[in-house]
C-alpha cells in the first residue's frame, strides 16, 4: 500500500509506531547498551511521547470534522517541534568547542525536579551540562540528537501532512 494514499488514521497510527519506537530505542541504548541519558535526552523523550500520545489519540478517534484533525495535526506538530527545539539545543551543545561546552555540573533531574521548582529545572536542563556535550553514539556521523532531530522533522511533516491532505478517508 502506498502510504501517499494512507488514511489519516493509518498516518496518525504510524506516527504513533515512530514515536514510540524512538522512545523504545532510547530504552534499549539505555539498559542494554548502557549509556545513561543526559537531562535533555530525557525532555526529548518526553517530547516523543507528548507527540506519539497525539498521533495515537488521533488515530483512534479518527474524526471526520477538518477542523478536529487540523487541531490534532497541529498539536501534534507544535509537540514534535518543542523535540525539535530540544534536540537543536543538543546537537548545539555538542558542537561547541571543548573549551565552551559546559562543565560537567548536572545534578540530576530526579533531583532537580525534587529540590527546584519546575522553571528552573527546565532553565538549567536548557543550559545543558557536560554530560550532554558528550557523543557516546554515532550513526553514518550522526550523533543521537543529530538523529532525533531530523525524526522530530519527519514527524512534524508526517503530522501536517495527515491534517491537511485533501483526501479524507
């Protein structure tokens, strides 16, 4: 079948499939492969899943009204786009010379979470860290963040195109 003349419910279900395939991929870096994720890999996977839930929520009530599924395209793209956002700050951050990446001064985002309020968890996540400058993986030369980042564009793509296709089925 070709997916030009999928439904919006079977590009909103494969959508889901990406999105959560990526987050079962980062699972699987992180307990069987080792490799701790940084507190922005962790937001990006949070965008994963805001993105994926929508996909997902959109497929199964699959409506027939322009508006709703325009709505349900563009949440789901503002979603993939705050990814977006976050994995641009990554890739950033690993790109900058060793002298002017940050140090290494995380102090977990569990604690984080616990000891700040959200504000400046999210401040200081954004800020990055030496944990987060650190390439562990590559791909074809592709870091992770490299990687979701050009996801969270095809997911983006994906989202508007099933909002806004012509053909309704």
């Amino acid at each position: 079948m070709n997916p030009v003349h999928w439904s919006f419910r079977q590009l909103n279900f494969f959508g889901a499939v990406v999105c959560f395939g990526a987050i079962g991929y980062a699972l699987y870096v992180q307990y069987h492969m080792f490799m701790m994720p940084c507190p922005l890999c962790i937001f990006q996977r949070i965008a994963f899943a805001a993105a994926g839930s929508f996909f997902l929520v959109s497929a199964l009530h699959n409506p027939d009204s322009v508006t709703a599924r325009r709505a349900y395209g563009m949440l789901t793209a503002l979603s993939a786009l705050v990814g977006a956002a976050i994995a641009g700050r990554h890739v950033q951050i690993q790109l900058m010379p060793a002298d002017q990446a940050p140090l290494c001064n995380s102090l977990g985002l569990d604690y984080m979470l616990d000891a700040m309020p959200l504000t400046d968890v999210v401040s200081k996540v954004l800020k990055g860290s030496g944990e987060c400058a650190k390439i562990d993986w590559t791909f074809l030369g592709f870091s992770m963040p490299m990687w979701t980042l050009v996801l969270y564009a095809g997911i983006t793509v994906l989202a508007l195109y099933a909002a806004f296709k012509k053909n309704r089925d």
